[in-house]
C-alpha cells in the first residue's frame, strides 16, 4: 500500500526519471545583480562641428572624452565645470518670449505674424499685431474636430493645423470618426470606477475615420479642400509643403494597402495631379516606406519592393524615373542623413555582406544620380552609427550578442582612424556570466535560413537535460532576436533557473529581408510562424543533445501572446506549458491596420443605386479570419493568459473570449488580470508578471512545486 502511494505522488507531480529539478533562484539572483558599464557611446557633437564629447560607465566609474576628428584626438576630460555641462547634457537653451508664454497653445507662423489654435472643434487665428481673432472653421465637432485634444472644451488648446513655411497659407489632415465603433474599457482603480470610450476601428467595418486635406490662405480668409479622393476609405499621408504655397504634396493610399498615388494640388483651386503611382501586392511596407522631396521638389526619393527587395528610387519634380539609387538581393533601410549639397544619402543596409547575419545593420552611401552604393562600416556584427554635422565622420558602435562590442570613429569613407572604446567584461566572466549562442536553422520549407540566440543556465552541464523555451514574436513588423552584446535581458535571467531559452526569426517576421520573406503570412494571419518555430527547435534538439523535447515551453506578449496560445493549441503534443500575455486572439476585434495590412481584405463591387434612382458601382468589404478560440479543444497542457484590464491596444475582450472558450470546451488554464495594466505594462505589473511566468514554467517544466518566485526572486 506505501509502494501505491508513492507511484500517486510520482505520478500527481508528473515528473519522471531524471525530470524533476529545482528552480535555481540563487544563481538567478546572482545574475541579476551583475555590474553592468555601458557597452556602446552616444556622440555629443560640440556646437554643430565635427568634435564631441561622450561618456563611458566602468567598473570604476563614469569617465568623459573629447573627440577632434580632424586631429584624430581623443582627450579624457576631468575639469570639474566642464563635467558638470557635461552631466547636464549641455541642452541648447532657447529664449522664450512673453508672447510665447502667454500663447502656449497655439502654433505660430513661420514669420511670428500669426497664431493659429482651437477652441471647441474650430480653428482660431490670432494676428500678433492688433491681437484680432478670426474663426476660420465652424463645422467642427467632436471626432470630426480640428482640435489636437480629444476632448475639446472651451478653452484654447494646440490645433491640428500646420503652417507652409512662407506664412501665408495652412493646412489641416482632419479625419471623421463621427461613425467609427467606440471601444470601450472599464477602469476599477479609478474613484469611481469608470468606463472609458474611445474610436476604435475594426478590419472590415463598413464605417472607417474618412480623410480629407483643407487649406486656409490667410490673405483672402479663404478655406479651400483638395480634391483628393479617388478609392473608398483611402488613407492620405506624406504630407509635403514646398516654400512656395501654391502646392502641396501627398500621397493617397488604397485601403486594400496596395496601391499609392504620389500627388500634388493646387492649394487655391484644390485640383489633384499624379505625379505616379505604384502598385504593390500584397501589402506596402508601412516600416521602411518612404517618401521624400528634396531641392525644391525637384528631386522625389521613393522606396519601393518593386524587385523583390526593398529599395530606393530617384524621380524628377514630375513624377518621371530617373534612376535606381540602390539595388542587389538586400534591403536598404531608413535614411541616415542626406547631403544634398553633394547628391549623396546615408542609408541603412541589411543584408549587403553575404554569409552574415541579414539583420545587421550597415551604414552605405549613395548618390542620388546613379547607381553607386559604397557600403562605409565593415566587421562581422551590427553597426549602429552617428555621423558628425561637416565632414560626415562616423561613429560606429558595433558588436554581436556572442562577440564584445567595438567603438571607433571613421572617416567619411569608412576607414578606421581610432579605436575609441573597446570595454572589457572581465568582473562579468569573473562572476560566471557568459554570452549567448547564435545559431541558425531551416524553415519548415526546408530552405530558407532563421536567425536566432540561445541562452543558457550559466551552471550550464551539457549532460544534463534541459527544458527548452521559445520566446516568442511573429512579426511582420519586427522579430523577437537580439543582435547585440548584452550582459543583462529578461531571457538570459529566465535562463538561469534551469532552462534553454531561444528566440529566433520565423517566415512572414521582418520586413528587414525580402519582400517574400515579410509577406509569408499574408491570408494565413493565424498559423504561419508555428511550423518553423516547432521545426527550429526539433533541429536543435537534433543538434544538442542536452534540449529535452518533452519539455517545450512558449512564451510571449502582444502578437507574441497570440502566437504562443495557437502553438500550444496547434501542436498540443509537442508544447506543454505556454504563456500568453496580452495576445490578440481574434483579431476580427483588433485593430483596423494591423488584420487588413497583414491577412488582407475581401473586396467585391456591386451595383448600387442612390436616392434618384442613378446606378453605380461600389466597392464593399469583408474580412475573415481564423481564431485561436476555433482550436481550444486541442488543449493539453498548461496555458496561462494573461491581460491588462485598461489595454487599449489589445483589447482584454481578446483575452476574455479565449477564456471563455476554453471553459465552454471543458479545459483547465489559468487566466490573469492585471489591474490597471495597459498594453505596455507599468514596471510594478511586468515584475508581478514575470513572476507568474516564472512560476508557470518551473512548475510545468522543471516539476519544481516548491520554489516560490514571489519570495526567491528578489
């Protein structure tokens, strides 16, 4: 009978041979409070010119440099009134006037001549020089208003006018939410506790914010609108105002995201022209789109996938192409600085060195005229780069999560000149800390490369085995991986308690690779990270044999949270314990964007007819997509959800409806709220929220029922 209740007790606690371990807290802790100096500079340039002063925290403490670039000269700094300007950022000081003051709220002109504000949903412009107020608009209400705050009163607040920059005109982007859905949410902590309303479009609803560009001229009191419309529900943005007034630029976009036209109008009589336009299916890359008018509008710079690959495009002042200014199987990212005096741009490049990481960065120049790319930084890591004011000296701080990090200064065209910080880690290593290891597997298609890091317990024995957890996020915005060296992270503490933690790309995560790589996941918006995430971890389990595949954990927030709940749900004999925070699990109720941008919309044309009885076509909307909710009855192990009560961004209706569904379904899960938490949870909520993750994972994971985060992780 004893033997009996001992294979119960082994059986209740579902550990098996070899299984159960306990939660090291002590080397978590230890971990956790390891001294960390810093591990890149931020260049301080001195008064425009190319010398600057930085700072550097050691284990000794923090330490300050000049640098003149042009005597190749750095100097450590120790006059105590100079360290002082120094500690308080040496802020530019700007003299505010009494009239400043007195009009906070509103804007001035260019020329100080005028003050343009709202009042109760109206435009207001005060003239400086009689004080006389005019009422520009007087159709402004609330969500349809031409106020900047949400809920205008009657006293003056900031407008959402701009001004062109010769005074004489101005412009207001004003959208009409009068018929969007109001979200809603309840918060229990305020006194009384309230309800809060806010416009929250949804994909596929028949009533979207509707968008259109007005212009006052403040010289004949006239208020005139663009004739910009030409597809329902469009989008306008990229607003440009030349010197002159006459014109203004923008762009509209299709609600399906993929078409836009770039345009100019005429600001007196509102007529619209094309300068071009550009198709682009599935989707435009809203990250690194880009839309720019240089040298008085003579020169339009454009960034398109066009090829395949993300690239920069030069057109003249009417819309014709003149030249590719970038090209090749990589992507040119966000513009560094541009040197119009020269022609040439300063762009970011991912992917340009062949067998290297595709998500470090590089810095490229290139001209505006021709195709030249001239790739500036050099060394196997990832760049991150500021450029001095004049001459266009770079400082280039660069490193990898396995390698220490380099911090020198370049000339213009990359050669190094010093090393100016390379710091050194030694009380870290002292102490047992060691860096992740970078890796790289197949996707579930068997070819395309996923870049990831793994961290290990730095008690680390490869005889043993340990549980492995995926930290996860989808994209397609962003991947969840770490590029640079860093001593500290939530993964590598989490690590220390006795797990293998991994993050790593997926198909369809980042708009930092191809076209075909970012849009995977387009029409599939539920399940198309899951194969290759499962697929990467049996590839490293094949690999190393200290990963134990009956052990697999899956964590993450937001698009990450959506992620892990489907996994556990997708493949329920492969994860066993998932935690998912804040996730997005039907996105039928997330926001308007993010489902018709990524999964895309159902359009169909139909025949209307009006009230006079006169027919046309019009185009409507639908959108579908599968659910994390439609697969709960797959559950088999240990889900937690997690929610903050006052998500504004997520609704926690996302998180109530997985809740629900799993009860109807009959499974066990844990849900938590978190009180007055919001998407971005508030530090006292992420500490309680990494200790209920903790706690999730050892018990599930490790079979440790006895460690106690809320008193261990100190």
């Amino acid at each position: 009978m004893k033997y009996f209740g001992n294979i119960i007790l082994f059986l209740m606690f579902g550990i098996g041979a070899g299984w159960s371990q306990k939660a090291n807290y002590s080397l978590y802790r230890a971990m956790r409070s390891l001294p960390v100096g810093s591990t890149s500079i931020d260049p301080h340039f001195i008064h425009g010119t190319d010398s600057f002063w930085y700072s550097m925290r050691t284990d000794t403490g923090e330490r300050f440099y000049i640098v003149d670039p042009v005597k190749n000269k750095k100097v450590e700094v120790t006059d105590s009134a100079q360290l002082a300007s120094f500690r308080n950022g040496e802020r530019p000081r700007f003299v505010i006037s009494e009239l400043q003051k007195k009009y906070s709220y509103g804007t001035f002109s260019p020329d100080s001549s005028y003050i343009v504000y709202a009042r109760n949903h109206n435009l207001y412009l005060l003239s400086v020089a009689d004080s006389v107020e005019r009422q520009l608009t007087f159709d402004g209400e609330k969500d349809y208003s031409y106020s900047s705050a949400e809920n205008d009163t009657l006293n003056n607040v900031q407008s959402i006018a701009r001004w062109f920059p010769d005074s004489k005109k101005l412009y207001v982007l004003r959208s009409d939410n009068r018929k969007v859905h109001d979200g809603q949410l309840f918060s229990s902590l305020s006194t009384p506790p309230s309800a809060m309303s806010f416009k929250f479009a949804l994909p596929g609803d028949e009533h979207v914010p509707q968008v259109e560009l007005r212009v006052y001229d403040t010289e004949t009191s006239l208020m005139s609108t663009i004739k910009a419309g030409k597809w329902k529900d469009q989008y306008i943005s990229g607003i440009h105002t030349p010197r002159n007034s006459n014109r203004i630029y923008f762009y509209r976009k299709k609600r399906t995201c993929d078409e836009i036209d770039v345009c100019w109008a005429d600001t007196k009589s509102g007529e619209t022209h094309v300068l071009f336009n550009e198709i682009c299916k599935p989707y435009f890359n809203d990250d690194y789109f880009y839309l720019s008018f240089l040298n008085d509008e003579k020169d339009i710079i454009w960034w398109s996938e066009r090829t395949g690959w993300g690239h920069y495009y030069h057109y003249d002042g009417e819309g014709q192409l003149k030249n590719a200014i970038s090209a090749g199987e990589w992507v040119a990212g966000r513009i560094v600085k541009n040197d119009t005096l020269r022609r040439e741009m300063y762009i970011e490049a991912f992917g340009k060195v062949k067998g290297e990481n595709p998500y470090y960065t590089h810095l490229c120049k290139v001209s505006l005229d021709r195709l030249n790319v001239r790739q500036i930084t050099s060394g196997n890591g990832n760049h991150r780069f500021s450029i001095s004011p004049r001459r266009g000296y770079i400082v280039d701080n660069y490193s990898r999560v396995d390698a220490e990090p380099i911090c020198m200064l370049r000339d213009p065209k990359g050669k190094q000149l010093i090393t100016l910080e390379k710091p050194t880690f030694d009380s870290l290593y002292a102490r047992g800390w060691h860096t992740p290891t970078s890796f790289t597997v197949k996707a579930a298609d068997g070819v395309t490369d996923l870049w990831g890091v793994m961290y290990k317990p730095f008690d680390f024995d490869p005889n043993k085995k340990y549980p492995i957890i995926s930290h996860v996020y989808p994209g397609p915005q962003t991947e969840n991986v770490e590029l640079n060296f860093s001593p500290g992270g939530n993964d590598m503490y989490l690590a220390q308690l006795g797990f293998i933690i991994i993050t790593m790309g997926h198909r369809g995560g980042s708009p930092q690779r191809s076209k075909a790589y970012h849009t995977y996941g387009w029409g599939n918006l539920r399940d198309y990270p899951l194969a290759d995430d499962k697929y990467g971890i049996e590839q490293l389990a094949s690999r190393y044999s200290f990963i134990d595949t009956t052990r697999v954990g899956i964590y993450g927030h937001s698009g990450g949270g959506f992620m892990s709940a489907t996994a556990l749900c997708t493949y329920p004999d492969f994860y066993k314990a998932a935690v998912a925070s804040a996730g997005n699990y039907d996105n039928h109720i997330f926001n308007l964007w993010w489902g018709e941008t990524f999964h895309g919309l159902k359009t169909e044309v139909k025949t209307v007819t009006d009230s006079l009885g006169k027919k046309y076509e019009e185009e409507f909307y639908s959108f579908s997509v599968p659910t994390t909710m439609e697969l709960v009855g797959n559950l088999k192990g240990h889900l937690m959800l997690v929610t903050g009560d006052t998500d504004n961004i997520v609704s926690p209706a996302n998180t109530i409806r997985m809740a629900n569904a799993l009860m109807m379904a009959g499974k066990d899960f844990e849900l938590v709220v978190l009180p007055g938490q919001t998407h971005s949870y508030s530090r006292y909520g992420m500490t309680y929220f990494d200790k209920k993750l903790q706690s999730h994972f050892i018990k599930y994971l490790l079979g440790d029922y006895t460690s106690d985060p809320f008193t261990e992780a100190k």
